[in-house]
C-alpha cells in the first residue's frame, strides 16, 4: 500500500502553525527571560497567542474575555508589582534556582501524561452546529445564575474579600 | 457573525473574476483595513487642528492660520517637521519594551476602528462582543503606557507610568458600567444592532430619534467624564501634566515614536467621541435614514457631525478646566461615578423586569437617571464648599501658627 503523499496545508493550518509558535516562543521567553519584565511582556504575548488561538476556534467571547482579563488586568498588575521592586526591575536575575532539577523532572512527567490523554481520550467531536454567538452569550448568563450559581456567587464573594483585604493593608493606621 | 453588506460587493466582483471566495474575502478585508487605518491616520490630522483652534477661541487667540485656508496644513506641516527629526534612544533604555510601546500604542487606538459602525451596513466587523472588544483594547493602551514609561528609563516617565495605570484603569469601571446600561437595555453588545436600536418609528416613518441619551442622561454624562480621563485630556491629564511630570510616560520619546504616541492619543479621544455617538446619540440615526438611497448617505453624514461635535465637547471641557489633583481624581472615580452607576444599573436592571408597558419602564429609567445626577451634583457641590473651605484656612495667617484646624465636617474622604 503506497503512504498516501500529505496533502497541502490549508490556510487555516498554516495560520495555528505560525500562532501556535508565536504562543510557544513567548512561553518560552516567560521562562528563560533574565529580566523579570521581560518575562511579563512575554507573558503578555502568550497570552494574546492563546486570545489568537480562542479566535480561530471561533469563540471570539472567550478571546476577547482572555485579552480583558489576563492582557487588561493580571498582566498589569504583574508588571506595577515588578516595576515597584527596583531590585527586580533593573537587576538581571537568574531564571533558574535550587530546584531546577526537580522541578523540570515534575515538567517532563506532566507534560507526557498531558500528552498521554490528548492522544488517549476520544474527544467527543460532535457534528451538531454550535450556537451562535449571541445566543450563547445568553446561554453562558443563564448557566451562571441558575445552574452554577453557588459558584458564581462564591467567586464574587472571593473577589469581594480580596477588594476588603486590599483595601485593609493599604490604610494608614 | 453577520454578513456586513459593504464587503459583499467587492466579493462579489472577485468572485466573479474566478477567485476562490476565500481569498476574494481577503481581499476585500484587506482593502477595507487599508481604508480604515489610513482614515484614522488622516483623521488625526484633522482631530490636532480642531483642537488647536478650538482651543486658540477659548483662550482668545487665533491660533494656527499660516499654512492653508485657516491652517489646515499646519499639522501637514508638524508631521513633516516629526518625521525629518533625528530619532534619540535613551543609552539605558529597554531596547524591547521602548520600541515596542509606541506600536502599540498606535495598534490599540486603530483597532478600535473596526467596530465602529460609520453608516448602516458600514461596520468593519459587526462583532457580537463588538462592546468587549472595545474594552480590551483599552488594556493594551495601559499596557503600552507601562512599557514606554518603564522601557526609557527615566524616573519621570516611570511615575508617569504608575499613573497611567492608575488612572485608566480606575475610569475604565464607571465607563464600561455605563456601557452596560446600554447593553441592559438592548440585550446585545454588537454596536450594529445598538445603533439600530434607537430608531423610533413613528406612523411607519423611521425618526431615527429614539437615543438612548434622552432617556438615560447620567449613563451618558458618566461616559463622557470617564471618556475624558480614558483620552488623558485636561481635567484629568495627570498623566502629562507638564509642570509635574514634564511630559509623562513619553518623554524620552523623539520624532515619529512621540508622533506615534500623539497619533493614539487624538485617534483614542475621538473614538471615545464616536462611541458616545454610537452608544448615547444614536450614530447614524436620524432623520431620513430610513430613505432607501439617500438614507445610508445621510447615516453617514449624522454620525459624523455627533462624532465631531462631542469630539469638540471634548476640546472645550480641555480648554475650560483646571487639572485636578491626583487624589481628587481618584476620590471622584471610585466614590463619585462608581456608586451612581452601580445604583443606576441596579434600578435599570429592577425597572426592566417590572410587569409595566415600555414606556413606564422608560420614564421609571429616567427618573432613576435624573435622581442619579442631583445625587453627583449635591455630593460634588458639598465636596467643593469643604475644599475651597480648607484652601481659605490654611492661606490665613492664623492658620501658619498651629491654629489650624482640620475641616473634618467637610472632609468627606
């Protein structure tokens, strides 16, 4: 039986390809990086890879609630957090400590179990259309008052505390 | 998605040529970014000499009105002189963060341009998040103020930074809460259908009159002030303040990379007027928009002149007020416009599920928004009569002895 020759890439694989490397680089860059705030520009641009990839699933609201959440408020704050550290901000520091050893032995094994389930698990893909986006937008809304709604509200109790505690420490007396 | 009508003719064509209708689409999407960024390169133009005069009117001068019929090619001009400029780079400068951040920059504000709905059918992309999308792109504007501010090494500019940061993020909440009345209200938060919620038909002839700023003027005054603070424009120009910080977060930046800051700047300042036009005075609705040829025409037409006239609101506020204080401004964003429109979307949110016929609903909204604005201005009024109160004291000369006392019934935070 001849192998079949690989037929041509579609644009579609073509443009996860470049965004898939783009996503890899920056993670990578996260992790090797000298300078903490380059690590949390890196940070940044993964994060905006995988904002990428969410759009290419078609799930623009995940995207832009990606790039609004993460790019607009953790990135940010990781940033104000470093640039408040003069230590960390100017000071090359080494991206690596102690437990380098073990910890990319622990990176290793998660990664091949991760590896281990995507390649193991039939993925229910099912032929039934997805909702459109309006639609489920008011579908998600629905889900989180009526099905997950103790989680919901537990979040926003979370957030609440944080907000208190936040405000708490930054008083004077 | 929907369709949006202004790219189907040019696939229309290329199709017909014998292109796939996958390439034909990106075609016709690349033409229409090319239309879009270079309109609000171009634009910008336009936007620095409406400022520059208008700003000249209020304080009695003329201001440009060499170059051109009224100066209209000054700006030309400025951008020549900008490009021409030797481009400096601070020797300890983060090479990465500091040209990376004017790009930026420009990205941010020219994004933004491909929800804006011009005329009907005219949108670049008609998203159904059109409404998040705008709110996320304003974090890269934050993000690119932090690289610059950290990246040119400067300690002013790094202070500028910190404010940025501060600032916008403290006004993005009253702002996009008050989007979100709009949204309550239309049930979606793609700016197409927005738009084309606020027709009022009467008698089968579309008034295009029915704006949501009428029946929901706090919503809309707490976007505008917030959209003041978003484009960094004088009551809250902190960020620049030059007799503080020089310059702000752009100091070390020379040549075309301020000119790229500038740019994002004037083009983020008036979307912030165009989305106010979409959102509170209806974008193209008006008058006639309903007309089968000449409708979309003068859609076009009404969206332009709210755009621009709020733009020039916008100058006009900038050559009016005194800069606030830093602790002011954050005072006014988190117990001024903040709790006004919590409680309005709580009031809007319980008036719309009451069992009365719309137009009760309406009037109970308005009601609720004016009550809103008494509210700010009795606060706002209280807040100034204890300011000026303390200022009086502590330049009498009794007070420079240790007599001074604190003005606590006035003090409000």
């Amino acid at each position: 039986m001849p192998f079949p020759l690989p037929p041509l890439p579609t644009i579609g694989q073509l443009v996860f390809t470049g965004i898939a490397l783009f996503t890899c680089a920056s993670a990578l860059g996260v992790v090797l990086a000298r300078n903490l705030f380059h690590g949390a520009l890196a940070l940044v641009a993964t994060l905006f890879g995988v904002a990428a990839l969410y759009v290419m699933l078609e799930a623009e609201f995940l995207a832009v609630s990606q790039v609004l959440i993460y790019v607009g408020a953790i990135s940010t704050l990781i940033a104000f957090a470093i640039m408040l550290t003069r230590s960390m901000m100017y000071g090359k520091t080494s991206p690596l400590n102690r437990q380098a050893g073990k910890t990319g032995l622990f990176a290793v094994l998660i990664f091949l179990a991760l590896f281990g389930f995507v390649q193991s698990i039939p993925w229910p893909a099912s032929a039934a259309p997805v909702l459109a986006n309006e639609s489920m937008i008011a579908a998600l809304g629905e889900q989180f008052v009526t099905n997950y709604v103790i989680a919901f509200e537990v979040l926003g109790l979370l957030l609440l505390v944080a907000l208190v505690g936040a405000v708490m420490l930054a008083r004077d007396n | 998605m929907q369709g949006s009508t202004w790219s189907d003719g040019i696939v229309g064509l290329l199709t017909g040529l014998g292109l796939p209708e996958m390439l034909a689409l990106g075609i016709a999407y690349g033409i229409g970014a090319f239309i879009l960024v270079n309109f609000g390169m171009i634009s910008a133009l336009l936007l620095i000499w409406i400022t520059r005069k208008a700003i000249s009117r209020m304080q009695d001068r003329l201001g440009p009105n060499r170059l051109g019929p009224y100066g209209l090619f000054q700006t030309v001009a400025d951008a020549a002189k900008l490009i021409s400029k030797e481009i400096i780079t601070p020797s300890q400068s983060d090479f990465l963060a500091y040209n990376l951040a004017p790009v930026l920059s420009v990205f941010g504000a020219l994004m933004l341009l491909a929800v804006v709905p011009f005329a009907p059918g005219l949108i670049g992309v008609d998203l159904n998040i059109g409404v998040l999308f705008v709110v996320a792109l304003g974090s890269i504007g934050v993000m690119a103020a932090l690289m610059a501010g950290w990246g040119s090494n400067n300690k002013y500019a790094l202070l500028a930074g910190f404010r940025v940061v501060a600032q916008l993020l403290s006004y993005e909440i009253p702002m996009v809460l008050s989007i979100l009345t709009v949204v309550l209200l239309t049930g979606t938060m793609s700016f197409g259908r927005i738009v084309e919620a606020q027709s009022l038909t009467i008698g089968g002839l579309n008034l295009g009159i029915g704006w949501f700023g009428v029946m929901m003027p706090a919503a809309m005054l707490i976007f505008f002030i917030s959209s003041l603070a978003e484009a960094e424009l004088t009551p809250f120009d902190l960020l620049e303040a030059e007799s503080e910080l020089i310059a702000g977060f752009h100091i070390e930046y020379s040549g075309m990379k301020f000119a790229m800051f500038f740019l994002a700047q004037f083009v983020n300042a008036w979307i912030l007027s165009a989305l106010m036009a979409i959102l509170f005075l209806g974008g193209w609705q008006g008058p006639g928009v309903g007309l089968p040829v000449i409708g979309p025409i003068l859609g076009f037409g009404y969206f332009f002149v709210k755009a621009y006239a709020v733009y020039v609101l916008q100058q006009w506020v900038r050559g009016t007020f005194p800069r606030v204080r830093i602790d002011q401004m954050m005072y006014f964003a988190w117990k001024v416009l903040v709790p006004a429109i919590v409680g309005l979307i709580v009031a809007q949110a319980i008036a719309q599920k009451l069992p009365f016929p719309d137009p009760v609903i309406y009037a109970i909204i308005f009601v609720a928004n004016i009550a809103a604005i008494w509210l700010v201005a009795t606060m706002l009024q209280r807040y100034i009569k204890g300011e000026s109160l303390r200022t009086k004291r502590s330049f009498e000369p009794t007070s420079l002895i240790g007599t001074m006392q604190e003005a606590k019934e006035y003090a409000m935070y």
